[in-house]
C-alpha cells in the first residue's frame, strides 16, 4: 500500500495493490475508486483532500487488527 498527496493540487491517493487499473468510478462527490479486471480495487482517489477530510494531511496511521483464527 503507497499513499501519496499532492499539495499543489489537494489531491490524495491511496494505492491498494500495483494492478493494472481497468476502469474508474466515482463513487461520491470527489471520491474514485480504480478498479483491475476482475473487479477489485486498486486504488482511491481523495479530489480537493484537505476541504473532504477537514484538514491538510500531514501524516498517516497505520493500524493493522489481527485476524481472528477460524
């Protein structure tokens, strides 16, 4: 996972895997999701960041839980 933000335009995005993006959907107002063939996200895209997440991100928190054994 990569997250890049880009200041000069306010742009956010969250890389989730290094597939090849097949098609895009906006899913809310500033918010694109990429996805690969099969249907699967790929990545996120944040338009205008700072005014959607309240703020200027300046850094990011990674918490990963644990996976319950089934």
């Amino acid at each position: 996972m990569k997250i890049e933000y880009d200041g000069e335009v306010d742009i956010m995005y969250i890389e989730l895997t290094d597939s090849r993006i097949k098609e895009s959907d906006e899913i809310s107002e500033g918010v694109i999701v990429d996805y690969d063939s099969g249907g699967l996200p790929v990545g996120i895209e944040i338009l205008d960041a700072s005014k959607l997440l309240g703020a200027i991100p300046t850094n990011v928190e990674l918490a990963v839980a644990e996976r319950s054994k089934s």
